[in-house]
C-alpha cells in the first residue's frame, strides 16, 4: 500500500506525535467533589487561601507553659481541648493542660509532654525541662497563604485530596476523563463461553483491552466483535467516532487481505502514522475520526499489551494533561539478553526486590507476540533500546511496570 502518511516509523517519533496530538486536543475540564475525583487530573493550579495549621496549636497531650520559667512548679490554671478555645492567657508561673491540636493559649511557647510531669491538685512539677517552641506546631509551618500546593497537570492520589480538603476545597477543578469504545475485530474470534469450529479462536483482547483502561480508571463500551467485513467495519466505526473520544481497535492494520482498517482511516479519517518500529506491536495505526482520536493496536494479544501500556497511555495521559511521566524503573537484569533486530524491543519480566532493596527483572524468554501465558507471567516491559545488542547479567535496564507502581495512576 502506498501510503501519504508517516509509515514504519521510530517509536520515539511515535512517541512525540501522540504527545503533539494529544496536546492539541485537551479534554475540557469539570468540578467534581473530592468522593470521585481519585485518580484524576488537576486542570488547574491550587492556591492556597487560609494556612495549614491555621493557629499554633499543641503536638501532644501535656502542659501548655512558658518555657522562660524553667522547671518551677506551675499552677494549673484550666484545661483546652481540641476545637475549643478559652481565651486564656498564661501569666508567669502559670500553665495550662492541654490535649494535641488544641490551640496554644496566649503566653504560652512550649507544651510539656504529660509522662514528664507529676501532678498534685491544681500543680504540676515538671519532671524535664520544655524548650521553646518544644511540641508546638506553627502556623502555616506547611502551607502560607498564596502557596502554590498543586499545580495543573497533577495526577490526584488520596494525600493530595487530603490536602485539597484540610484547604477547604470540596470539589475541584479536572479534566474529563476521554470516553473509550473498544473493537475487536476477525471472523475468527469467538466470545468465551461458546463452542470453537476448526480454525476460530476466543478472543482474549477484548478482555484484555478492557481490563487495561478499567485499571486505569476508564468505563470502556466493548462493541461486538467485527467481522471481516469493510462495510460492517465502517459503519461501526463511524458511529463510534461520533460518539467517544476514543476509538481502539484491535487487528486488521497490518497489510493483509483483510486488513482494511488502513485504508479505510486514509480515505475517511487523518493518519497522523502507521507502523512503528518496535517489537511486538509495529502494525500500529494513529489517526483521526470524525470527532475521535484512532488508535488501531495490533491483532496478537501480547501486541496489544505493550502498545497499549507504551503508546496508549501515552494518548490517554495526553489528552488530560498529565504533567507527570509514568513510573520507569531501573532494574539488574537476572540473565543474558540478546537482541538482533533493530527495532526498539518491549520484552517481558518479573520485576522484584531483594533483601537490599535491589530491583531485579527476570527476563522471560518466551518472546513471541502470541505469547500470552508469558505476558501473564510477568508485570513489567524490558525496554531494549534500538539496533541489536546484547545486555549481560546484572545490567541496569530500564523497565516499565504494567501497574500497581503508580501515584495515582
């Protein structure tokens, strides 16, 4: 096929332009309340308006004092309670019971901590003598008003809403997460369940696909499988592209008989590229339809799984703005690799850590993108930089994790 778009591309190429594209569209932003916003992306910079703590206030349970009256005896004045402020004022001599979070009464700098001290009616003997500032917590010790706390971008983990809460924000501002429709395609695919004719196979990548996004937060629509039919094909596809962000597919980009994905996008679509060089997964098609973005992942299950977690993410995280990259990780190789080709290779491992916190990744040697039970053997890529080579035993690689590694995804 002769083709006017970028073919057999670099996968760093690949790369840049699904960041370019993605950039160029991004998803408009919502408020949404702190209960659903987990795993989100911040679309916009979070400004503090009051300070964290907003008083001083006690570390522990003890004695609010002055630390300038050394280890006298102090007189117990009255008691102040989280939540609850007397209007106290601590004259020399003087202290004040106290319980942790409470704010600290006027004249007072130290809390002594209540094992170090001997109570006796309304006196308490010091048993060690408070330093100033001893067991207090400042105001704005963490937070000023007008600090920049979370910036644009920012993927939402639990300590962070915890922090947009201790603000008093109750929803925030994130961007809409991108609908997903999923096709799997090939009138040799049977749904699991059903019975097998000669030459059919089930189709894993419909399962596959869908666990991925729903993994990463997304409530993907798996369509019914697609024959091998352009007609049927395109009028599918074209609904889809009206209705979602995102349209994946799987198989029918290569240059088979049957592969009219290509031609079809090229005709009704953009193509911004089709085939990247990398293994597995080089018959990856990126493109544009209707109103969707295109992303057509190869047919072998494995295939699927690294262009997806390099490439497809990749889109996704764009599309939101993620501002932070996924996690890599640097692991020793527990074996000899040997590469002969000169596209950029995913191979996959078992990724571990030993007793001295070494990461280590066990590379599995059932390579082949039809290898299935060898991608469900491991959780993580090798990643094989381009043109051949080989990587002895206890090499530091880089290595992407499936998942699980991730702030907030």
């Amino acid at each position: 096929m002769t083709t006017p778009f970028p073919s057999r591309i670099r996968f760093s190429e690949a790369q840049q332009i699904i960041a370019r594209v993605a950039g160029a569209f991004p998803m408009p932003a919502e408020r949404v309340p702190l209960s659903r916003a987990l795993g989100r992306v911040l679309a916009e910079d979070l400004v503090a308006t009051l300070a964290l703590p907003g008083f001083d206030n006690s570390a522990m349970d003890g004695f609010a004092l002055r630390s300038a009256d050394g280890d006298a005896p102090r007189q117990l004045v009255g008691e102040q309670f989280a939540g609850r402020t007397g209007g106290f004022v601590l004259g020399p001599g003087q202290c004040l019971r106290i319980t942790t979070g409470a704010a600290m009464p006027a004249g007072a700098d130290a809390v002594l901590v209540k094992e170090n001290a001997r109570v006796d009616a309304d006196t308490v003997f010091p048993l060690q003598t408070a330093r100033s500032g001893q067991h207090v917590r400042r105001m704005a010790e963490d937070v000023a008003v007008g600090d920049e706390v979370l910036i644009t971008g920012t993927v939402l983990d639990g300590s962070k809403l915890s922090l947009a809460a201790a603000l008093g924000h109750h929803d925030l501002a994130v961007r809409r997460k991108p609908t997903v429709a999923v096709f799997t395609t090939g009138d040799e695919l049977r749904a699991p369940g059903q019975p097998l004719a000669p030459g059919e196979i089930y189709d894993s990548n419909r399962v596959l696909l869908q666990a991925l996004l729903i993994a990463e937060g997304y409530e993907p629509v798996a369509w019914p499988v697609l024959a091998d039919d352009p007609d049927t094909i395109a009028a599918a596809l074209r609904d889809a592209a009206f209705s979602f962000d995102l349209v994946l597919t799987c198989g029918g980009v290569s240059a088979g008989e049957k592969d009219f994905l290509p031609g079809f996008l090229a005709s009704e679509g953009q193509v911004h590229f089709w085939k990247v060089l990398m293994r597995p997964g080089m018959p990856l098609l990126f493109g544009r339809l209707g109103d969707a973005h295109f992303l057509g992942l190869p047919g072998n299950p494995v295939s699927v799984l690294a262009t997806f977690l390099t490439l497809g993410r990749l889109l996704l995280d764009g599309l939101q703005g993620r501002a932070t990259p996924r996690s890599r990780l640097r692991a020793r190789l527990t074996g000899d690799v040997v590469k002969s080709h000169e596209r950029f290779e995913f191979l996959r491992g078992v990724l571990s850590c030993d007793h001295d916190g070494q990461l280590w990744v066990e590379p599995n040697p059932a390579d082949g993108s039809h290898r299935l039970r060898a991608a469900a053997q491991s959780n993580a890529l090798i990643m094989l930089g381009e043109g051949a080579g080989r990587w002895s035993s206890g090499t530091v690689m880089d290595v992407l994790p499936y998942a699980g590694l991730e702030a907030g995804r």
